[in-house]
C-alpha cells in the first residue's frame, strides 16, 4: 500500500497477546480438529487449526480486527483503506462494520465477482480500477487522500500480522507438545505471526511454510538470502499468489522457517482428501500443508503437528474445474 | 431382511438409553454447529446436529454399532450379515471389525464402487448377487443359513432404530428448549429413533420430517394413513430411497410427525448453502431439512428448531453433477 511497509517496526509476541484480547469479543476461537484416516495415512499425528470456520471462512478476520481495533477514534473516525479484494478486504469491511467505521476497498477490474460481493455485503464502499499495479496504487492514494482513511496492507502491516498470530496462539495453548507447525505461505501475514507465536510458546516447535510450486518466490527468496519477486504466479491456490513481504522475511528469517513448496497436483489430491475425510469444505491454499505434510514423510512421521486450514471460500461453481485439476 | 420386521417389539426411550451407553466408547459425541447467516436467512436459530462428523461419516454408526453390540457372545460368534450397500454397510462392518466379529455385505450388482470399496475398507466379507430384489433375498437368505449371522436391517431393526435415537438424545441434551426438530426421512430408523427420544425429552416439541418429493413414499402413507411404497424412488438423495418401515411408520404416526417434502432442486439450493456458510461437506440428504425449514418460513422462524445433518459421505466425482442439478 505504501513504501514505508518494510520499514515498520517488527511486531513482537507481545502484540500477538495484546491483539489476542483485543479481537476476542470478536473473533471465533476455531476448533482443533482430528482425522484417524488422515493420522494413519502420513504417520504424524495431526492437529487441523480449523481457520475455515472463522468469520468471514479464513484467518484473515484475526488481522483485519486487530488493525480496525486498534485505531484511535480519530482515527477511526476516518476509516480504513485496503487493495485487497479477496479474504482480506472481507476481514476488513466486516470489522469496520462491527466497530461502525467506513471501509474502502480498492477493486482492480476482473476481480472475482463472489469475493467483490461478500465485501460490498458487509457494507464497504467499492473503488473500482484497471488492473494494473500503477491504476490500483493510484486509486488507493487517491481514496487516502479523501478520506484520511487508514491503509490496512493485507500482509506487512504489523497489526495485521500480530493479529494474525492469534490463531497459533490458541493452537499452541490448546494442544501443547507440538513438534512441528505447518502454515501456508503466500504473502507471510499468517507465517509471520506463527512465527512471533511459536517462538514464545514452543522454542522448540519447528515451522514449516507451506507453498505452491507455482508462486514460490518464498522459496527462491530463502534459498537465495533476499527477497525474490520475479515470476508471474501461476497456481490454483488463490490464496497464495501474494508475494512476500519482506517484514515477513525477516521474522521468518529469524526463526529458521523452512520452506517445502507443493505442485497443484498435490494440492488437489490433499484437498479432495481433507474433503472426503474431515469433511471440512476448505479452499486449495488450506490443502497446501496436508500436501507438504504427505509429501515428506520423513520429517513428519511420528510426530505432533499443527497444521493450519487457513480458509473455506471455495467458489461453488469452479469447484468442478478445481477438481479436475487434480 | 425378514417378513417379521414389522411385528417386532417396538422401542422405547429406555432403549434409547441403554444403546447411549452402549456405544459410548466407540461413537463420537458429535458437535451441535450455528450459523448467523443462516439463521439471518430463515428467521430461526438452527442448532445443526453434525452427525456427517460420526464415524463411518453418518448417524448410520450408531444404530448398527448398537445392533452389535447387542448380541451375546454366542451370536456375536456367527457375525452379522446385510444387504445395504450404502452408509449401513459400511457402519455394520465397521461396528463388527471394533468388536472383532464377521459382517457380511451382500451388494448387488451395480452398487457404488466408492461405498462398496469403503464397507471393504472395513473388513467385510462381500457377497455379489444380482440386481434385483429376489437375487438379493435369496443371497441374504443363504449368507444367514451358511453363517448363522445376525440379520441386521437398516431401520426396521428395533436395534437400530434405538441406536439412531441416540443423536437426538445428545442434540436435546446439549440445546434444552428446542421448539420443533427436523429430520430427513428415508427407511424411518432416524425419524423413528428421534421421535423416541423426543418425546420423552420434550414433549412440547414438534416432529418434522424432510422427505425427497421423488421418494415421497412417507407424504403418502401419512396422508393415506396407512403404508403406500408404490412408485419408483427418483431424486438425488441417495440416502433417502429407501421405503418407510412399518415399525418405523407406527412410532412416527404416534407423535404426530409431520411430514415436509422438498424436491431435488430446494435440497441442491440449500446444499450450495451449508457448504457454502457452514463450510460442512453434508451429503445431498442432509440438505433436505434446510430445505425444508427454508420452504416454510411460516412454521419456523421465531423458533428454536434442531436440524440433523444426517451424513457426509459425497462422491467427489460425482458432486459436479450434483452441483448443476440445482
């Protein structure tokens, strides 16, 4: 949104607390699910973080309330602006909704129709552009400048990111003695607050990040020491076309992440998998780390893992093709 | 399975009871799940009973595992035998494999290879015959003179019927103060079992049963007073083509159940709602009672109505079909 985002302060387990309490009257606290057949089939013992069910059907609702909550009315009273027009602009108009503030969401053309809806059906006011970055960079400036309103990235911001490290928070504390936490990695708003959260909680935990083949500059970006953005992402996981943050890199960084990126092959195999047996109606990017979890036995196997299903806005009727992909 | 069905003892709500405690230590409690948007939609507060989540994927687990664990040691020694070849069969297996004794399947030919792969997933012995009805007595017939086994009908079985009952129990236990319950209505070993539990755990409650318009075998036999299976089942509810029991009609008609039929297109329409809002992967059966709440608004809103989902066990390749059916 702005070119100050790589330079914001990190945020520090200590913002994931206090957003922790600030989005409770808010946010859901998701169940922890289990699957024997899913158990029996990669060897670990798996710990679904069930993110699907979260307001608005993805994690995102954590960050997006944690920013809107911790506006000062001032700034509130100007509202908030985002370019996101998927999970994260939902997130968004529905806590300005709830806190009775304004939500603008910037739309480049093209956007998917079912998301654009969701987010003008939680009551956020519509900007619509071309789908160019310099169009979209131009219209948000522009809806900044009118109304005062305060940008809430989908995945740099710090709030955001504390915000979103509530979800391992929970499963941290709900399930302890995990050996290993696997998140999807897309722009790094979830991997990053995982992150802040498994470092305080479980020292000893491991995080793995989750990404498709398809869109991996997070891989290329840790294999080579420095963020790398080239490529044009290509993968049926929506959710994770986003590129890196790099205030995301760092903390990731710092905790030793480690990447395992999964092809869209595997990723329909596990998502029909997650269907057929939990049952659980969840987006592709949330079948990302039971495909990476299937995918290395080796690291996996006899072990406790926490693994995070970060959404559940599949559209209904690409679901077909979404099928066939696998 | 046997022309004495019908004159077997009814069950009671004791019977309900003893199969609660019975099952207990193989059966999941399964959740009771809410939705605001769907309660936004129909006016009623739905409390959703999520026995897609049962093992074996269907409240089917309860009766058969009741029916099993019923027998004495000597019958249990020849094992149990039936013909369904659908979420009875596969829970019968799996029922007879946790307590280490025989099931025989009889399937006739044309079954679903997904569910007959699945009741094979459980150890059970298969028996083919053909398709028809006489193929399938005879097989039956002579799988119970070979092995002795312990005939085990969907929903006539007293058994059964007791064991299914269970789901209710929970549901009225966990979510005192319900106004109306609706449940799908197939063969009646759910509908019968519900009945039973409801009317002793609230009388005030009303009974409502969502039945396929293409198998509306129940509409007619209450409207008739008096049993009526003419007519070939059409509809996709896969779950729902069986006629209802004798047994199963006489309880019902004692509680004043009210019969709701919906048609394939209602229950396709509120299918795309449950998994679209609930993110819950329900079988096209479990739809007809959201469907049934949404086509009477007259009769639920303003009420607090229990609603059982009764299974989850989708074909995959067959839910593009599905989907376009709506």
């Amino acid at each position: 949104m702005n070119a100050s985002d790589s330079r914001a302060p990190l945020p520090a387990f200590a913002d994931v607390q206090t957003a922790a309490a600030r989005i409770a009257p808010y946010a859901h606290v998701t169940p922890v699910l289990h699957s024997r057949a899913l158990d029996a089939m990669t060897g670990a013992s798996l710990y679904f973080k069930a993110e699907h069910l979260q307001r608005v059907g993805a994690f995102k609702f954590r960050g997006a309330c944690n920013a809107v909550w911790s506006l000062t009315a001032a700034q509130a009273a100007c509202g908030v602006v985002t370019h996101s027009s998927g999970n994260h602009g939902a997130a968004l108009a529905l806590a300005a909704q709830l806190r009775g503030i304004a939500c603008h969401v910037v739309v480049p053309d093209g956007a998917v129709a079912a998301k654009v809806a969701a987010i003008a059906h939680y009551g956020a006011q519509l900007h619509r552009c071309a789908a160019t970055l310099a169009a979209r960079e131009a219209m948000c400036a522009q809806v900044q400048a009118t109304t005062g309103g305060n940008s809430v990235h989908p995945y740099t911001d710090p709030r955001v990111i504390a915000g979103q490290g509530t979800a391992a928070l929970e499963l941290l504390t709900a399930q302890p003695g995990l050996d290993a936490l696997v998140v999807p990695l897309g722009g790094g708003g979830l991997a990053a607050g995982t992150a802040l959260a498994m470092r305080a909680l479980a020292p000893h935990c491991r995080l793995y990040l989750a990404e498709p083949a398809g869109a991996a500059d997070g891989a290329r970006s840790f294999a080579a020491g420095a963020l790398d953005h080239a490529g044009i992402p290509d993968t049926i996981c929506d959710g994770l076309r986003g590129t890196l943050g790099a205030i995301n890199f760092e903390i990731l960084r710092a905790c030793d992440a480690q990447v395992l990126t999964v092809d869209d092959v595997q990723a329909v195999a596990a998502l029909r998998l997650l269907w057929s047996r939990t049952k659980q109606l969840v987006e592709p990017s949330s079948a990302t780390v039971l495909a990476a979890v299937l995918a290395h036995p080796a690291v996996f196997a006899g072990r406790k893992v926490g693994v995070i299903l970060s959404g559940g806005n599949v559209d209904l009727d690409a679901l077909p093709g979404l099928l066939a992909a696998g």
